[in-house]
C-alpha cells in the first residue's frame, strides 16, 4: 500500500515558517550532562543529546507501540485526515503508517513503562526539573508518516496542560528513526520559555499564530535514532511536514515534579485563549 500524497497538501503552511539552517547545540552522551548544561537549559530552553537509548533498546520501543497498536482501544489514536478511507484495510504495520500520533500506552506494555521510567532519562529529567521525585503526566507517540505527516505548528506545549505557567514542565521527545531536516525533525526557538506564556489560537492546530513567530530564532534539532530533545514547557517549539518517503516517529514523554498541583481549565484558557477548549498537544 502506497500511501504518499501530493506534498502540497500537506505543506499547508508559509515556506518560511521554518529555517533549516541553524542546528542546535548537543551534547553526545547523557553522562556528558552536568551543572553546564542544565544552565544551558535554563538559558535556552533545551538540551539535545545525540545518544539517550542504545539501538536494541530503541527496538524495543518500536515493538512495544506495534503491539499496542495491535490490541484494539488500548491507546488513543488521531490518524492523518487522509487515512480516513484507507485505516479498515490496513494491516498492522500499515496502519503505523497512517497514524499521527497516539497516546497512553505506557501502562500498556512493560517495555514501554521501563521506558518512562528508564533511569538516563530520569537521571536528566530530575536535574532539569530540580526534583527528584517526578511525574510522569503525559506520553504520546508521534508518528509523521512517510510522504504524508503533517506539520505539528509552533506551540507551547504548556498551552495544553492544566498547569500553572512557570512549573517546571520537562518535555523529553525521543526519535525512534532519524529524524531529519527534511522528514520533520524538531525546531525550537531557544529563550522562548524565559518570556511567559502566549495566546495560542486555532488554526492549522491550536498554535501560536504564524505572523507571531520569530523565525530569526529558529534552532533545528536532527537527532538519530536514540538521541532525545529535553525541552522546557514553555519553549516555543514545532515540527515541519514529513516531505520524504522515510518514517520518522518519535516518543514524547512530560515530567513534572511529584506533587505539582494543577489548575482549573479555565484558568489555562484564560491564560492560553479560549480557542482551546478540549485540545490535546
Ligand atoms: O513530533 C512532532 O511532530 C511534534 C511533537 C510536539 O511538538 C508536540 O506534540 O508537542
């Protein structure tokens, strides 16, 4: 089953709305993380590092969400608006192939709770968020078909939680193939986090608007399979349409300090707009 589409439907989006010209800053190992760079994260909002699961592990993971995707109503799928025709006769394998994302599978599969819980994650995590009890409070996986994955528009993810603006939120967005350049890896806009939330509005997604992104900043982020972007939760970060015929997913997983209270829907609304009613990131 071919599933490309003409790109132009789904680059729906300014050219320009992205840079590919500037890559971040990394680090190789997560043994290479030290007080530098968790004030570099302060400072920037991220910390890249090339190497966070070894390629059996990132395996591992990969089984793990085909055989969750495989038991029927265990995790909460969105497909691309395309598949819609094409999910009934789809095989398993296919079908990861149509899927943009989906979530809640960590309590589903043990390799995928050792995941959440993989200590160098945990070990970054805890030094970012400056806390060692931690909550796992968000996991998504975020599949950008090949020749077909749209693009996730610039946002805060603090925007879609109900938590208070300034919590320490730390994001972790782990690729399970390369992600590239071309195949949408991630873009950030570093210190976006230091200047508060924004309204976000409903658009393409809910997102910031176009014409309020700073495209001067924009940070690439490649990363090999493995490699793991820790981002803040009130960086400004988005992700390009997949242009390219090669799979690129990715896990994404958010922590908070244990304990972090949350705050009424409303008051998120009120502070993100009130476009965003029932979104999810
Ligand atoms: O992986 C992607 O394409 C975008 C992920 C993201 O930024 C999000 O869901 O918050």
């Amino acid at each position: 089953m071919s599933n490309a589409m003409p790109i132009e439907s789904v680059v729906d989006y300014p050219e320009d709305l992205y840079r590919f010209d500037r890559p971040g800053r990394y680090v190789d190992e997560v043994d290479q993380v030290t007080d530098a760079e968790a004030e570099q994260f302060a400072d920037l909002g991220y910390l890249a590092v090339r190497e966070v699961l070894a390629a059996d592990e990132v395996a591992e993971v990969l089984d793990g969400l085909a055989e969750v995707l495989a038991r029927p109503g265990r995790a909460l799928v969105e497909y691309e608006a395309w598949a819609a025709d094409r999910i009934e006769a789809a095989s398993g394998d296919e079908r990861m192939d149509l899927i943009r994302k989906f979530m809640l599978f960590v309590q589903e599969d043990q390799r995928l709770t050792a995941l959440a819980r993989h200590p160098r994650i945990l070990s970054v995590v805890r030094r970012l968020c400056g806390s060692e009890d931690l909550t796992m409070m968000q996991d998504m996986a975020l599949l950008k078909p090949p020749g077909g994955g749209r693009e996730k528009p610039w946002h805060q993810d603090n925007a879609y939680f109900t938590l208070e603006p300034g919590t320490p939120i730390v994001g972790v967005w782990i690729a399970l193939d390369d992600a590239t350049a071309e195949n949408g890896c991630m873009h950030v806009l570093p210190g976006t986090h230091r200047e508060g939330p924004v309204v976000h509005f409903k658009r393409r997604d809910w997102q910031v608007c176009d014409d309020d992104v700073d495209r001067n900043r924009d940070t690439m982020i490649p990363l090999p399979p493995g490699g793991a972007l820790f981002f803040h939760g009130l960086l400004h970060h988005g992700t390009p349409a997949n242009r390219t015929a090669h799979r690129r997913r990715a896990v994404q997983l958010h922590y908070v300090p244990a304990g972090t209270p949350n705050i009424p829907d409303q008051r998120r609304l009120d502070i993100f707009g009130s476009e965003g009613k029932d979104v999810s990131c």
